[in-house]
C-alpha cells in the first residue's frame, strides 16, 4: 500500500461524507461577531499606523464606528494615535507587553516565575554553548546547515530566539512582582 493510499477499512460502509455546504465560510469566521472583537482583532495585527477606513474594512464596519474604538483602544493605551490627516493608528506594542507580563503574574507564582526562568536560562545556555554564539542572531545558518540539516539548525535558532524573548518576559515579571500587599513598580520593557 501507497502511503498516499486510504485503507479500505479507514471508514465504515454506511456512513456518508461530511456536507461541506453546511460548514461555516472562512469569510464568515472573521466578520462574525461583535464589532468590539473585530476590532481589537485588526488592531492585534497592526504594525504600521494605518487609516481608520482601512480598519474598518478589515473589521467589517463602519468607519465612524471603528474611529469611536479605536479612541477607546487609544485611551486604554492600546494603540497609537498619529494626528494628521488623515488619522492613522498603530499597535502599542508596550501595551501587550504588559498584559503580558501581567497574565504572568496572575497565572504562577514568584517560584515558578523563577523555576521557569532558569530552565529558559539554562535552555539558551545550551544553544551558547552548540553554536558557539552569545546569541542566535550571531549564527550563520549557512555555517550551521555544514554541521546539521538546515531544517534542524533553523529549527534550534528559532526556538533559542522564542527562548531568548520568554525569558526577557519572565525575568520582568520576575523584576515587578509585587510582594504580597505591595504595589509594583513600573514595568521595564
């Protein structure tokens, strides 16, 4: 048998195909829903300050109501505004970095902030020492792929750069978690 092949026993005799008319369209998926999400979805994927009509297209609403969110996003400091004409609006990315931080915080405890630290530390020390870099944007892949697949040293370069960002992410959560009954400082990020 062909790996490509279906074993006749892969489905039973009496039940019929699934009816792919009765699934929801992808279209439908990301313009269902309330506009508020469909908004706050758009602005998550914004890297560059973009038109408030441009937003509402993506949203699937009407511009006037985007421009009233996206004030709401701005004043919560989730977003930047660009004044001028016309008004253009940006992700703040501190801002996520913060909730990120924060969730955290309320997820685990200072000790397993910390347990999680150090094995995210000892982790990249593992990629310092393989590769002989201090960081993987030091590494060629081109020198790499010499001593490994490609696909296996882009695979550890990747996950020794999401290594690098989770643990800038723990250490400041480390750094501002407040002891019990105290406020924290402000976030370092």
């Amino acid at each position: 048998m062909e790996i490509t092949e279906i074993p006749d026993d892969a489905y039973a005799g009496d039940e019929s195909p699934p009816d792919l008319d009765e699934l929801e369209s992808p279209d439908a998926l990301f313009t269902g829903g309330p506009i508020r999400e469909r908004l706050l979805n758009v602005v998550v994927a914004l890297r560059t300050p973009t038109k408030v009509s441009d937003i509402a297209d993506q949203a699937d609403c009407d511009p006037e109501t985007a421009r009233d969110y996206l004030e709401w996003f701005d004043d919560m400091g989730m977003v930047h505004r660009h004044d001028g004409r016309p008004v253009r609006y940006e992700r703040n990315d501190a801002y996520f970095q913060w909730r990120r931080i924060n969730r955290i915080r309320e997820q685990y405890s200072e000790q397993e902030i910390v347990e999680a630290l150090a094995d995210a530390l000892d982790q990249i020390d593992d990629y310092r020492d393989q590769f002989d870099a201090d960081e993987p944007n030091d590494v060629s892949l081109v020198k790499a792929s010499q001593e490994m697949p490609t696909e296996d040293a882009w695979e550890a370069l990747s996950e020794w750069k999401t290594l690098e960002a989770r643990a800038d992410l723990l250490d400041a959560a480390r750094r501002d978690h407040p002891p019990a009954g105290r406020t924290p400082g402000s976030v370092d990020a």
